[in-house]
C-alpha cells in the first residue's frame, strides 16, 4: 500500500509516451481517481495476509505433530481432517459465498440472513457427518476408528464447527471486515499450536485432532460474539434497506453445485493418495499441499474482494477484474518462485522423508497456481453477472480433470503425477480462457 500512497502525480507523466502513462495508471490505481480499486486491493490483500498467516502457523503445528506422533498417525489424521474440512464444506451449502455476494446489500436484513446461514450450515453438515460415519468402513477402511462414539462426536463436533468457520468468513468478508478474518484465521492457527504442544507433552493420542478442535471453539466463540454483538449492528445502521434481491435461492442452489464440483477437486485428492498410497504417502503429499496451496488462496481470497466490490459497483466489475489478475498475477508468481527455490528446505522442517518425497510435488502445485489464478478470475466474473451456468461449468471441468489425471498418473509417478494433474488441469483450463480473455472481460472503452 506504500507504492499507492507515493505515486506520482499525473503532471509528472506529460512527458511519457501514452502507452507508459496508460500501464502507471493502471499499476497505480489508489493516486488516478479510483479509490475503489485501492479498497479491492487492500481487501484482497488483508484476505491473503490471513491465508499466509494461517499457512505459516499451520505449518509450525504440523512441525510439532511430526516431531511427537509418526508418520503414519500424521497421514490418518490429516485424512480425518481433510473428510472433516470436506463434510463442512458439503454442509455450508456455499452460503460463505452466498454470503460475500449478497451481504454487503442485506441493510436491516443482514442478521437474519447470517442466523438462518448459520441454522442451515449446522444442521446440513451435521447430517453429512452421520452419513460419513455410517459409509466409512466401506469408503475408507483404515478410518473406520471412528466409529466408536467418542471419534464420532469429536468428528461431528469438528465437522459443524468448521462449517461455520467457513460461514463466518463468508460474513465478515461481506461486511468489508477483512480484518477480523485475518484476526479469525490467527487466533484459530495460534490456538491449535498451543493446544498441540499441550497434547503432545501429556502425550494423547489423538492430540491432532483434539488441537484441531478445540482452536476451531475457542475461534467461534470470540468471533461470533464481535460479528452478532457489533460487526452486524453496525451495517445494519449504516446500509438503507434495499429490496430482496431476486432469485436468491436459485443462485444460490445453482452456486452450490460449482462449489461441490471445486470441492470435491480440493478434498477428495488427500483420500485419494491414502487410499492409493497409503497413510505415509499421504503425510507427504498433505504437507506439500498445504504450504502450496497458500498461492491458491491468494486467488480466491482476492476473487471474494471482487465479488464484494461488483455487489456493491456492479459496472466496475470488468475494471476490478483486470486489477485483479494483473495484480495477483504478480504477487503469485513471485510467490511460485520463492516456493520452487525454498521446497526443500521448508520441508526438510518436518523431517528428510517429507523433503525428498514432497519436493516435486511443491513446486509442480507451485506453478500450478498461476493458471488457477485465471481460473477463478473467470469463475468470480461469471458469478458476479450470475452467469452460473458457466461458473459451474468450469469448475465441473476442473474436478473432472484432476480426479481423472491423477487417478491416471498416480500409479505410475506417485505423488508427483498428482502435483502433474493439478498443473496439467489447470493449464487446460487457463490457456482458452486467457485466449478469449477480450470476450468475458472487454476492456472499458476511455470516455
């Protein structure tokens, strides 16, 4: 935010060519008469912060799991953790996005649209996690632990919690609350460290998944006191009441199902390894995944400040976009780079088993997050103009290519012929759209 704060002013470009003084302007938003776009950038970028942040932590709670528990219980928990993340998932229904994309015009409606989000995320995720728990010796036979019933209200207490986690980020970025999402997603990582060294020194058992928790209640508890006690007051105030919007459950039953189809690419690709694999393999590819997949929550996160700004200026979206990949581009790319030199040695944290197998994956999952950045630039604008046939159509193809690539090359190259799908699915997808780029996101023509 420094460099938009020191730009030059524009009697200081007189003497550039016209194309020079076209890519300043557009570089530097905040100084040319566009305060909204600085406002998307610094959303975006305090979004992104909290990722990295949660990131960071993360990896220094894995760090402590590796040292006290082995291998194998590092690859089951995860496991655990990942159907528990993708259950909540299920279960949220997608209202975080619905959230985002309707929130910001709710005015005195915004309560009541938050509670019945929150009604619904816990009582769909809750059912999705009974229905797990009856299916898992069949699905996943190494989990079937779960069963006995205290995993089982531990696994169903953390699946509707996650749930609203999810939710809530859903509310508090609507709000233009970036902030506290940041604050959120800190005190959760923070949380679960600290519950991990405890768990570890008293030497539980099943102290992953009881750090894991017990940060996510500690993080609900305080977070949903300042979105209900002040967060929702406040707009409520400030925002005039505008009609219900139209159509609402439709975008939002229609929204839902290109969420399942991303979700399902995210989530089902852990079990996939585990089940493939084994518990060792999957220990390594989950640490890969989550230092990498940092850069591809740089992308959604700035895509959900997109999505705020066009509910709020709809004839800017084009504008916002473009913005948003030529900033983003950068920023992950950079990135990408840092994470490609650094592979081995942020892995090597966790041990020389987690290095040598988990190199490649990195750094293909690395590279992999640039064309996603196209990807979900593509799938926000289509979402933004409730164009939803489109949105779920690209991400129906996603899913479609990484289950199918990586059930294909798994065998042959293990964990990095997954890391290869994801890398090969996303390019197919990015090039055309990077192709017709003028048709779904035409340049504004200058007054």
């Amino acid at each position: 935010m420094t460099a938009l704060r020191q730009a030059p002013p524009q009697s200081r470009l007189c003497g550039y060519p016209e194309l020079l003084r076209t890519r300043l302007r557009i570089l530097l938003p905040g100084r040319s008469g566009r305060p909204e776009a600085a406002l998307l950038l610094r959303n975006g970028h305090l979004l992104t912060l909290s990722s990295i942040l949660t990131a960071s932590l993360g990896a220094v709670f894995w760090l402590f799991a590796t040292s006290w528990y082995s291998t194998r219980d590092v690859g089951l928990a995860y496991a655990v953790i990942s159907a528990a993340t993708l259950l909540a998932g299920l279960g949220q229904l997608n209202l975080a996005d619905v959230l985002i994309r309707f929130l910001p015009a709710a005015g005195p409606h915004a309560r009541r649209l938050v509670l019945r989000c929150y009604a619904a995320a816990v009582l769909a995720s809750v059912l999705a996690g009974v229905l797990f728990l009856v299916l898992v010796p069949r699905l996943i036979p190494s989990l079937s632990y779960l069963r006995d019933w205290a995993p089982a209200a531990a696994f169903l207490a953390g699946t509707a919690g996650y749930a609203l986690f999810v939710v809530q980020d859903g509310a508090l970025t609507g709000l233009r609350r970036p902030g506290w999402v940041l604050a959120e997603n800190g005190l959760f990582a923070v949380v679960k460290t600290l519950l991990m060294v405890a768990c570890g020194l008293l030497a539980l058992s099943a102290g992953i998944l009881l750090s894991w928790i017990g940060a996510l209640a500690v993080s609900l508890a305080v977070t949903t006191a300042y979105l209900l006690g002040r967060a929702l007051p406040q707009h409520q105030r400030r925002r005039p009441a505008d009609p219900a919007p139209d159509g609402l459950l439709r975008y939002a039953a229609a929204d839902y199902v290109g969420f399942l189809f991303r979700l399902a690419a995210y989530n089902l690709v852990p079990l996939l390894v585990l089940d493939y694999l084994g518990p060792e393999q999957n220990a390594y590819f989950s640490l890969s995944w989550v230092i990498a997949y940092t850069l591809f929550l740089a992308a959604y996160n700035m895509g959900s400040s997109l999505i705020v700004e066009a509910a709020r200026a709809p004839e800017k979206l084009a504008e916002h976009a473009r913005t948003v990949l030529r900033h983003s581009g950068l920023l992950i790319a950079a990135g990408a780079a840092v994470l490609i030199v650094l592979a081995p040695r942020l892995l090597s944290l966790f041990g020389p088993g987690y290095a040598a197998e988990g190199t490649t994956t990195v750094r293909l999952l690395a590279l992999a997050a640039l064309p996603n950045l196209v990807l979900d630039v593509a799938v926000d604008v289509a979402r933004a103009r409730r164009r939803l046939g489109w949105a779920v159509g690209l991400q129906a193809a996603l899913c479609a290519l990484v289950l199918g690539l990586g059930m294909t090359l798994m065998p042959h190259l293990g964990l990095t012929g997954i890391a290869l799908a994801w890398l090969l699915a996303e390019t197919a997808l990015a090039l055309p759209l990077l192709l017709t780029l003028p048709r779904w996101l035409p340049q504004r023509r200058p007054s």
